[in-house]
C-alpha cells in the first residue's frame, strides 16, 4: 500500500507501518504511522528478524484501509491522466478493487482528493497586479518572449519573434 505521500507501507493485522531508517547489518525499520505508538518491525532483506507489535491504539477499520487505498490510487491517476472526468476514475477504480463498502460522503471525499491533487499541479494565479509583475520573469523562461513590463503605469505586453514578424508584414491600415 502506499501512503498519501506516495511512499510505501505495510498494512498488518489492521495497523499501518510506514518505513523508518535502514540499520547496521542491512536491517530495515518500519514504524507504526501513529507518532506516540511504540510498535516496530525490523526485515532483513525481505525475512521479518524482530517485531514489537504492542500498540497503545485500536487497529484501523477494513473500510478505512480500503478507502484510503482507493483515494491514494485515485490521486496518483488524477495526476498522470488530468483529462479524464472524477467521477469515471472513481468507478473504474471501484471496479477494479472490488470495493462494496463504499459510502456517498467516500465519493465526495475522493473527489475532492482528486481536485486538491490536481490544483497542486498548475501553478498558483496572482492575485494581484505586483504579483502578476513578479510572476513575469519565471514564466518567461519557458520560451523566447519579448514583453514590456511597465511596473509603473501597470502595462504587460507579451509576444514573440514571430508574432511580430507576422504583424509587419500583414499590416494594413483601412
């Protein structure tokens, strides 16, 4: 399974453990995702060496655990396939995990997990004018843009090379 984050973790007996530090001795720790909880496994190469599964908390639901699964797939998907609508991600993913217990307000979490994973994609719109003026230099990096930037008098002007060279020579005046 992997965490909201994108990392991995490992789901036993209900409890989530996400991974910690590697040891000496190519030892592998993972911790429970709960910070006050104690439990830990320890793997050597793939082989579980040591476990201290005493947590001072009740395990997570199975509907919690598939939820967030679901939700974390969702959000990996709405990042790779930004044209494809919510509501079809959702039920093929549904689909596909089999998943029965799956409420409405489930649905409109991962919905709006799929707005909020996409909004972090684009960049931010200014707000205002100073920083729309800012904004300028880094957006222009991308390409080869002639602007006017009259902080001033509030005057952006943006074209290219070639949009000039096509507004000379076709411009006639009626």
């Amino acid at each position: 399974m992997l965490s909201q984050r994108g990392k991995d973790m490992k789901v036993i007996n209900g409890y989530k453990f996400r991974f910690y530090r590697h040891l000496s001795g190519n030892i592998d720790k993972w911790v429970c995702t709960r910070k006050n909880c104690n439990a830990y496994l320890k793997y050597y190469e793939d082989d579980l060496e040591e476990e201290n599964l005493d947590h001072n908390h009740d395990s997570d639901s199975s509907n919690t655990l598939e939820r967030q699964k679901l939700t974390n797939n969702l959000k990996r998907k709405a990042i790779e396939d930004i044209c494809q609508r919510p509501s079809k991600m959702i039920h093929t993913e549904v689909l596909k995990e089999k998943s029965e217990n799956i409420s409405t307000e489930d649905v409109t979490r991962m919905r709006k997990c799929i707005h909020h994973a996409r909004m972090k994609v684009h960049p931010k719109l200014p707000k205002t004018l100073e920083e729309l003026q800012e904004s300028v230099p880094s957006f222009l990096e991308k390409k080869n843009w002639m602007y006017i930037n009259d902080k001033n008098s509030n005057i952006l002007s943006l074209t290219t090379e070639q949009n000039l060279s096509f507004m000379t020579t076709y411009w006639i005046i009626t």
